[in-house]
C-alpha cells in the first residue's frame, strides 16, 4: 500500500511537470526557441542547450512523445489511485467513487496546477492594453504570432531586418513593447504564416502565378484590408475586371 501511495505521488508531480513543459512547448515559436538556444551559447556549462537544439530539430516527434508520454501517465496514475481507493474501501460498491477520485486528481495534476503555473508567468500580457488586430498569416504554426513592423523598432537576437522600412519580430517582447507605448510606428500582428520550399517561389513567379508590385509601407500597413487587393494592382496598372484565368506568353 505504501509503494502504490508514494509510487503514485510520484507519478503524479512527473505529470504535473510534463503538462507544464507541454503547454510552455506549445506556447513557444521556434524563434522562440533559436533565443533561447542563443542565450544559453553564452552559458556552454549549461546541459538544457542541447536537449532545446534538439526539441527544435524535431518539434513535430518531440511533441508528439511528450504528449503521448502524458497521455500513458495519465492511464497508469489512474489505475494506481483506483487501486489505492479499493484497498481502503474493499466494498465493491466504492468502485465509482475511487475511479472519480483518481480522474479528479489526475485532471487536477495534468490540467489545473500547469495552467496555474502559466497564469503566473511575468511575460504574460493583459490583452486590454494591446490595441492591434490580429490576422491570419498562413497555414503554418497557426498557434503562433508574428508581427511585422515599422523598421522605427528593433530587439537584439529577435528581430530580423527585411529592408530598410520593414522588420520582422515573432517574440513576445514586442508586444510587450506596444503594450507599454515604446513599440514600433506601425504594426501588423499575424497568427501563422506560409511557408516555400528553395526555389518553388521563382517557379511560380515564372509560371505566371503571382503578379507583384514595388514594396509600399503604406499599402503594406494601411488597415482598410478590402482595399488592398485593388490598390497593389492599381500601383502596376491592372484593373481587376481584365484578369482572365488563362495566361498568355509573347
């Protein structure tokens, strides 16, 4: 009885921390990651660089064995607390109360005290001071913010540097930044992006699949988004009406 209790309890806190590490995981871009990778080359004494170089190598079979490890844990903790349960109480009646009592404690470990650990989290940001709108970046990593911006702002190790007018940053300092007026001039915040292999972007471009016009910062960062598709072609001199389906060559 007292090796299922402690053997339990054990089980129990592994869980509990998997689901924490799990929903940090799931929270952090992979630039996130490269940062934190960065940070810790300057610390080489350091043993979790390679265990974060090797999650962001393989973020895909990483997170699918974190999640099935806690997926097995959660089976076993409540087999084990089941048991325990119908040891102190043999009546077979008690059955149902000792299996709630093992669901209850094993949601409690996988779901609450994570969640609570995340709440507590310094970097977390009241949504009420951030007034930007989110839009939709692409099919990949939708759970993932991007902000490109106004080159009138810049964080080392995070932000990357387009041209001269515009950057990229996908780290939570700048919102923090626009959360506390020190951000850029202008700013677009996008879940997700999409994504080309080496050299399908010039195939495209050559099959006649995408007409592009010279960069505008304020095309780029105008908020009337239904204007925007008739505004780019304007600035080539195509009007929508003319566009066929089919492509000609000279």
């Amino acid at each position: 009885m007292e090796l299922e209790i402690g053997l339990a309890l054990v089980l129990l806190i592994v869980l509990s921390v998997l689901a924490t590490v799990d929903m940090a995981f799931a929270q952090l871009s992979d630039v996130g990651l490269r940062r934190l990778i960065g940070e810790n080359g300057e610390k080489p004494e350091l043993r979790s660089r390679p265990f974060l170089q090797q999650a962001l190598e393989n973020r895909p079979r990483f997170g699918f064995a974190l999640s099935a490890t806690i997926q097995i844990l959660l089976v076993v903790v409540a087999v084990l607390i089941t048991s325990i349960s119908l040891n102190l109480l043999p009546d077979p009646r008690f059955v149902p109360v000792g299996l709630l009592a093992g669901l209850i404690l094993v949601g409690i470990f996988r779901q609450l005290i994570p969640l609570f650990i995340s709440t507590r989290n310094p970097d977390r940001i009241d949504s009420d001071l951030i007034d930007i709108s989110v839009h939709v970046g692409g099919p990949v990593e939708t759970g993932r913010g991007f902000v490109l911006h106004s080159s009138d702002y810049y964080a080392a190790d995070s932000t990357l540097a387009i041209d001269d007018t515009v950057s990229l940053t996908a780290t939570v300092d700048i919102l923090k930044a626009i959360a506390a007026g020190r951000g850029p001039g202008r700013a677009i915040l996008a879940l997700g992006y999409a994504g080309w292999r080496a050299g399908q972007l010039e195939s495209e471009i050559t099959a006649n699949g995408w007409l592009h016009c010279p960069a505008d910062p304020e095309l780029l960062f105008d908020c009337a988004l239904d204007q925007k598709y008739e505004r780019a072609l304007s600035k080539i001199g195509i009007d929508p009406s003319h566009l066929v389906s089919v492509a000609g060559h000279a």
